[in-house]
C-alpha cells in the first residue's frame, strides 16, 4: 500500500509543495549546452581549479571575454559549486554574490 513513484514532474510538483522544499529560483540548473561555447572546453580542467591565487588570475583572464561567462557563473551559483573558477569569478567571489542576493531577498520580502 505504498504510494508509487509519478512522473520526474509530478514528484517536483509534489516537493515544491512541501513547506521546506527550496523555491524553484534556488533549483538546481541542469541545462549544460552552453558548455559547448566555452573558451575552456579545450583546456584542461586543472587551469580552472588551481591551488593559488595566480591560477585563479589566470583564469579569469581566459574567461574575461568567454561568450558564455553570465551562463558558467549562474550555473555554478545555482549548483552551489564550491571549488574552482567559474563565470570568471574564485571561489569567493561567488560566496559574495550568493550573499548579496540572499540579503536582497530578504530585504525585499520584509517589505
């Protein structure tokens, strides 16, 4: 008398309902196409997880002018990535933004 599994959309629609379920905005990306379009879909993953601080400069600068920056940096932010550079920004870069969009959430729903 167990209930059955549904549908990948029925289960989402049954989770987002859930009182603790996470807001879609906060859902996961999972399209990678853009990843295609990379200036690094050629180089080895390593330029993009370096253990200094001139490692991450220099990738940034492969990335300053990558077609697809906006797109690597939201599906690291949505992913929660941790390591590595993505979108053109470190590590902490990135722990900044998801703050700084957190606080404005915030801010506007005490409106």
């Amino acid at each position: 008398s167990g209930r059955r599994p549904g549908t990948v959309e029925e289960e989402t629609s049954r989770l987002t309902k859930h009182r603790y379920a996470r807001p879609r905005e906060m859902e996961p990306v999972m399209d990678t196409q853009w990843m295609t379009e990379g200036k690094c879909r050629d180089m080895p993953p390593s330029v993009f997880f370096p253990s200094d601080g001139l490692g991450v400069q220099a990738a940034q600068r492969i990335c300053a002018d990558c077609p697809v920056a906006d797109a690597c940096l939201e599906y690291a932010l949505a992913n929660r990535i941790d390591h590595g550079v993505w979108g053109g920004r470190s590590e902490r870069e990135r722990r900044r933004i998801l703050r700084s969009r957190r606080s404005a959430r915030i801010a506007l729903s005490s409106r």
